[in-house]
C-alpha cells in the first residue's frame, strides 16, 4: 500500500509539472488586459466564495461560528486576496497603457531612503483607515524615477517567463498560499504549483474554485500531501525556484536536509535543493512600549493591543508578539503589565488547533516553571523578568503558540529608547516585524531621534502604535523578511510577497497608527476617525465588520462605507 501511495504522488507531481510547463506557453501569450481580466474574474469567485472560505476556515480552526473572532478569518482570508487580486490588476492595467504602477503615487523621504506611500492610496483607506499610514522605504540609493521605471517587475516582459515555481503553502493564515501564488505568477513571471499544508486541506475544494480560470489555462496546479509531495515538487528537475512559508527550520531541512549530513553541506556550501528559494519564516517580533504619562482609557487599550498581537489567530502567526519591552523605570510599568496580564486573561476562549501547540506551551512551562498561567484552561502563558540576552530561549525560539514574554530595560526617554531599539536589533530571532508604542507627547519629545531610531530598526515591517499584522493585509505594502539574508543565515527569510504595486527593491514598510481609538482620538487632536480596530480579539463585531470588508475589497463602492462604519462603532 505504501508504495502504491507512493507511486500515486509521483505521478500526480509529475501530471502537475507537465500541465504547468504547457501552460506557461499559454501565460506568456497572454497580454497584461487579459491577465488582469483574468484576475478580475478570480477575484469576483473569491467574494462569490467566501462564505465558503470562511467556513473550511472555521472548521479548520474549531471556532465558534457565531464568534466575533470569525472576524480573523474574513479579514485574513477572502478580504486580504481579494484585495491583493484588485490592486495587482490595477498595475497590469497600468503596464499595458504605458503607465508605471507607482504612477499615482505619493512619494517622500526618510532618514535618507525614498518613500512610497502604500496607505492610504485613496479616498477609501482613508474613509476604511482613518489615522492609519504606510510607507514603503526603498532600499538605499534607489531614487523616485527609479521606482517609477522599474514598478512592474517581471510584467515589464510578460513574454519572458520563469518557468514552473513552487509554493509550499503555510497552515495558519488562509490568504498566504493563494497570495504567495498570485505573487509567483506576476512579479517573477513564473506558473505555480502550489502545494497546501496539510492543515489546510479542508480549502481544497474552495481554492480550486476560485483559482479556476488559472487552473483551466493551466498556469496553476494544486496539491495536497505531506512532507513527501513537497519533498518531491522541490526536488522535481522541471521546477525553477521555490516559495515558502514556515519556519527557519522547516526551510533549512528543505535546502540543506537533515542529520549531520546537513551540517556538513552547510559548511561546505553545498545545498540540497539545486534552485533559489525565496520565505518567509516569522521570528519573535518584539513590542516596545516605550515610558510615558498615560491615561487609565490609554492602558487599557494599549494592553488590548499588546494581547492581540500575541493573541490573534490564537497565536499562530508569524509576526505574533512573542515579547514586550517595557521600561523598569516607568511608573506605571506596574499599573500596564496588570492590565496587559488581565488582557491576556479575559481575551476569547479558542481552541489549540495548530499541530504541536500544547506541547510548546509545556516546553516553555518547562523552561520557565514560575510563568504565569492564563486564559480558559491556563493554555496561555507570560513569563516575567526575562533578559534581552541571545541565551533567554524566550527571546530566540519562535514558540508558535500563545506565549508572551516581558523584557524589561532601565532608562526613560531617548536612553530607554535606544537600549531598547538595539536589543530588539541584536538580541531577537528573526527580522520580520517590531511594534512600538508610544504615547504622541513621547513622539514629539524625541523628536529626530525619533525617526533616527525608527531607521535603525533592521524589520521588514515596523509598526508605530499600530500591529505589524496591519501591513500583511495592505496590499500594496511589501511583507517579509529586512533584505540581506542568506540560505545559510535566513532568519526571517529572503524577499518580498504582496507588493501589488510590484514595486523593484523595497526594503521596509513603515506603518503609523493612532495612539488612541475615535472618539478620544478626535478630543486629543489626534484627528482620526478610527473606532477599536476589527482585529482586535475582543472587537465585538468583528465579524459583521469583515464580512463587509471582504464584499467591499471585491467592489469597492462608497455605497458600502456606512454599513462598514456603523459595524466597526458597535466593535
């Protein structure tokens, strides 16, 4: 039985592999319209099945259907690719009309780096996001015209495909795959097969369907199985590069392999697997909090904030919050981690559905026996009194499973600041994303060094008063890995995903959020409009408010708004 199995994966890899390089002919005869027709069509099945999304997701998930926290999964499943899918149609309609994607755009300047603003890119983010911003920073040298000529990517030749590429798709998030593969597809040109993770089989049925135009001109495949399919779609001679989603782990076993065998390659710069990979691979993702006078309202929403960031997706993120960094010197450091433990206590109840969470929290109750218990079962922990030092395992290992740490430094002000900035630098796994809050008098008061430390942060997202999970759902935001890894130090990963812009040589994203939600933001003169946030954990309508996201990312309408508005005020 098992060699037949076996027999059966070798021959739908295969089948896969033929179908792809067939369809690549028909990829690259296809114009930039009718690709972003196609696209277009993709996303009117992906808000035609969403419903069904969302419910594989919940089954997937064991949640409660009638849980606010259904909400997650609308946001970031159907809403985040629908959105991606309409954006990334925009910048082909662009290339066609010989038009640059960033041609609209508002350019700026950082700390020496040419800015790009993701958010708000119109009237809508800024009625949808009101307070909130992005800005993507290029890498070093890269100028304004530059950007413009260069946005577009691989569709600057749509004729010069990149052969067959694999996405080995992640098991926590629901939009990454079908994202990763739109990716794939249009900034390198290449077909797709895209491999689910085993956790999320139950999606099959809904992907091939919303994927169908894709799958009919053959220029995407999808398929299910364990370690052995993505074993041999990685290692098939028809395959150009690799995609994936995961852990540092997970990536070193597929380029190196495993045992002592791996070691010796890595040394000797031999990897096992023949053709470039691209991920992203997640980290600790620190929270700094830096000192400042706050108002009890401000405390408790801060400490909702951290507890999501943690908490969202039941903690199986790859930029979840794994660490907060708080000044010893503050004083209300004790009236903040009170509020932040009492957060993390009373957030939802939701069930350990990911492979391997409870025996990670053991491990790490194991290795801190005096942490904190919380939650319905005391599934989650906060472990106290951790060192920003590489020894701290809190601080070095990505526990996937809902564990938060607290750092504290002496200091206040720039001298906190600083500190705090250079551990989260040197002493944290992983470069995919850091948030820091501050309260806005804290801002002024640091003025440059403000924005000095902000571009010394080395993150592929860094969030200010707003969680880094904001720039994964943006899709003309960049989401990945700081530039300047290798596979033989990967860390957070290589490259890029989303760019719908297809914007050539980003390096950060820079995301700015109020301090405070509406309307206490409006009576400080924060001037935003923005209630409780939806992916707050304990936004109480959050899944009205993204179920109406997700019919709005698929025909955006100004018709829709106060629907969406009223919805977010009952958050």
């Amino acid at each position: 039985m098992a060699s037949t199995t076996a027999d059966q994966s070798i021959a739908a890899v295969d089948r896969a592999i033929v179908d792809l390089t067939e369809g690549e002919r028909r990829w690259a005869a296809l114009s930039l319209t009718e690709r972003a027709d196609l696209l277009d069509t993709v996303r009117d099945l992906t808000v035609a099945h969403a419903g069904e999304w969302v419910d594989a997701a919940i089954t997937i998930k064991k949640l409660d259907p009638t849980s606010p926290l259904v909400g997650e999964e609308w946001m970031s499943g159907p809403y985040a690719f629908a959105g991606g899918l309409g954006v990334v149609a925009q910048s082909l309609r662009a290339l066609a009309a010989g038009d640059s994607p960033l041609a609209g755009a508002t350019f700026g300047e950082a700390s020496g780096h040419i800015t790009v603003q993701a958010m708000p890119a119109g009237l809508n983010d800024m009625l949808l996001l009101s307070g909130f911003s992005a800005q993507v920073w290029l890498q070093e040298g890269v100028t304004r015209a530059d950007a413009l000529r260069d946005a577009g990517l691989a569709q600057h030749h749509p004729e010069q495909t990149g052969g067959v590429g694999v996405v080995l798709g992640a098991g926590n998030i629901m939009s990454i795959a079908p994202l990763d593969t739109l990716y794939e597809l249009v900034a390198f040109n290449r077909v797709v097969a895209l491999k689910l993770n085993p956790v999320t089989d139950a999606l099959l049925p809904t992907f091939q369907t919303v994927f169908a135009p894709l799958i009919e001109l053959g220029a995407v495949r999808i398929l299910t199985g364990g370690a052995d399919v993505g074993k041999l779609l990685v290692e098939h001679t028809g395959v150009a590069h690799v995609h994936m989603t995961g852990s540092a782990i997970t990536h070193d076993a597929i380029v190196w392999g495993t045992g002592p065998e791996a070691a010796e390659r890595k040394k000797a710069g031999t990897p096992l697997l023949s053709v470039p990979v691209t991920s992203e691979l997640g980290g600790v993702s620190p929270t700094i909090v830096l000192p400042g006078k706050w108002s009890r309202a401000d405390i408790e929403f801060q400490a909702a904030h951290v507890a999501t960031q943690r908490l969202h997706n039941g903690g199986y993120n790859c930029v979840a919050s794994q660490s907060v960094i708080v000044s010893a010197d503050w004083p209300q450091r004790d009236e903040f981690l009170a509020a932040l433990k009492k957060a993390f206590d009373t957030a939802p109840a939701r069930p350990a559905y990911y492979p391997g969470s409870d025996s990670r929290v053991d491990g790490a109750v194991a290795t801190y026996p005096e942490a904190g218990r919380f939650g319905p079962g005391g599934g989650r922990v906060l472990v106290e009194g951790l060192a920003a030092s590489k020894d701290e395992p809190l601080l070095t290992t990505e526990y996937f499973a809902p564990i938060l740490g607290v750092v504290e430094l002496p200091g206040a002000g720039a001298e906190f600041a600083r500190a705090a900035v250079d551990a989260a630098n040197t002493q944290f796994a992983g470069t995919l994303g850091v948030n820091l809050i501050a309260h806005p008098k804290t801002i002024r008061e640091l003025g440059g060094t403000f924005d000095d430390l902000i571009a010394e942060l080395r993150y592929g997202t860094i969030a200010v008063n707003a969680w880094t999970g904001l720039g994964f759902l943006t899709p003309t935001a960049t989401w990945g890995a700081f530039p300047g890894h290798t596979i033989d130090d990967v860390q957070s990963g290589i490259g890029v995903v989303h760019n719908a812009w297809l914007i050539n040589r980003p390096e950060r994203t820079v995301i700015r959020g109020p301090f405070r939600p509406a309307p206490r933001s409006v009576i400080h003169a924060e001037w935003a409009l923005s209630p409780k946030p939806p992916w707050f954990v304990n936004n109480r309508s959050s899944a009205t408010t993204g179920r109406l996201l997700a019919q709005f990312a698929g025909a955006p309408s100004l018709a829709k708004l106060p629907a969406i508005v009223v919805s977010a005020l009952k958050g």
